[in-house]
C-alpha cells in the first residue's frame, strides 16, 4: 500500500505534551493491523493505540484478558509497518505489568527491542506508579489509563461508569496526579462523569485522553471497529459512528459470493 506522498514529521512523545500547551486537541484511535494503521496515519490521527482491546474486536474474546505479550508484539509490528508520522503506543497485556518491576520492565523491553512503538500504556493508578517510575527512568515513555480500566472488568462486574462518588473522584484525582509524578506523559480516562474528567485535564499538566469521559479532555479515543460501524454486537454510548462498514462489507461479499455462485465473476476481461 502507497504511504502518504508527502514526507511528514515523525511526532515524538514531547510533541504529544506540547499540544496541552498549545491548546490544541489530540486525535486518537486504535489499530491492530497494517492497513488500518496505515489509513489512520494518512487521515492525520495524532496517536495510534495498539489496543489490549484487539483481544475483543480483533480475536473475538469477551474480554481483554487473554491478551498476550507475543500478540501485543506481533500487532504492533503489523501497525508500525503502516505509520509514519502519528505516535505509535503499544498496551501492555494483563498480567505483564502486575507481577513484579522487574518483569514489567523486560515486558515493556520487548515492545521497545521488538518493534517500533514510541510508548507503552499500562491500566492503574497509585498501585502502579512506583512501576512507571522505573519504566520512565529506563527509557520507556508511558501513558496511563484511568477510570473503567477493562482489565479489572470482573471486580467492576461490567463495562460500568467509575468514579461517580465524591470517595471514588477523588481516589482518581490522586491516581492522576501519581501517574503524573512517576513521569506518565499522559493518562486515558475512560468511562468517567464528564465533570471529574475536566477537573482532571485542568489540574495536570499532561495531556489527558478521554473515551467515555466527555468534551472536556485534552485529546480523544476511539476504538477504530467502533466508530467505523463494524463492531456491532454493543454500541456503548460513548461512540459515535463516523460510518455504518458492516453492512457496506457485507453487502459487498453478498454480492461477491452471488456472482461467483452465478458465473458472474470472473469475466473474460478480468481473466488471462
Ligand atoms: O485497549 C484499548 O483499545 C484501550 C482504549 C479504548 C483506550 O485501552
């Protein structure tokens, strides 16, 4: 596939801080494969998650719990193959950052030697940040996720809003400001009371990443099957559909597997 035409400038982890400066809002959105990487960089998007969410949209699994460091690591080379200028964050998968510092800094390793990802994201808040210090100190830039963190979906009991009493929007303003401590250079808020999550972006000065977590954030996320209509089994309130694919790709095959069924396709001129 053509890259884009026009050489563009690689952005760095401190051009992503610096847009917060600038006032200037941050585009992101998930890809877990070369083609949709590639489309994303060419459309402008700022950041491009290789997202532990491949697990359900990608792979089909209820949760994002299976995901494994060996995916994580070949989906992130399948992506990085397509990206030229937006930052590439991989996600680092349940349990490779959860067992000791040591293992989480040879996890985070890997994505650093084994592909070309700019920054790791790992899901937590004040019970991590002892590990993004180390990461940090070691080279590795992370970014942060807050709020409906999808790795903890079974003591949640279900993709719930977080953080709606006065007790749990303060506990996530300290996990923020930890994060930002220990060097995160910026956080996911996910599926947050709108208010808090302004109350969040004002008093740092990180960039905060919202999905699900209103206007009022430094940048926004999408996980890109969502907000192309091609994931249909849920639609959370959060995305809005930028189109309807699933059925244009169905129609599409409908009419495909038709003409083949029917002798339609090939035809003498598409044939040697
Ligand atoms: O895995 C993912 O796609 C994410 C985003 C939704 C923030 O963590």
């Amino acid at each position: 596939m053509k890259k884009n035409s026009v050489a563009q400038k690689k952005l760095s982890v401190p051009d992503i801080v610096g847009k917060k400066q600038k006032h200037e809002k941050i585009a992101a959105l998930t890809a877990y494969d070369f083609i949709f990487a590639a489309l994303l960089d060419q459309a402008g998007l700022d950041l491009i998650l290789v997202g532990d969410s491949g697990s359900m949209v990608f792979a089909g699994h209820p949760t994002t719990l299976p995901y494994t460091m060996d995916e994580a690591i070949y989906h992130c080379n399948a992506v990085s193959r397509g990206v030229e200028r937006a930052l590439l964050v991989g996600d680092m998968p349940f349990l490779s950052f959860q067992v000791s510092v040591e293992e989480t800094i040879k996890n985070a390793g890997r994505f650093f030697k084994e592909t070309a990802v700019d920054a790791v994201k790992l899901e937590g808040g004040e019970e991590v940040a002892e590990t993004v210090r180390r990461l940090v100190k070691s080279g590795m830039p992370v970014m942060g996720h807050l709020g409906l963190t999808p790795q903890s979906v079974k003591r949640f009991g279900g993709y719930k809003v977080q953080a709606k009493t006065e007790q749990g929007a303060q506990q996530l303003l300290n996990d923020a400001k930890a994060l930002q401590d220990a060097g995160a250079f910026s956080i996911v808020l996910e599926k947050i009371p709108g208010g808090l999550a302004k109350k969040v972006s004002e008093e740092l000065s990180i960039p905060t990443i919202g999905i699900g977590a209103g206007p009022d954030c430094d940048g926004q996320i999408l996980v890109i099957y969502d907000m192309l209509g091609l994931f249909e089994q849920f639609k959370p309130k959060f995305v809005r559909r930028y189109a309807e694919l699933a059925g244009k790709v169905r129609e599409a095959c409908q009419k495909y597997s038709l003409d083949v069924k029917n002798g339609q396709f090939p035809s003498q001129e598409e044939s040697f």
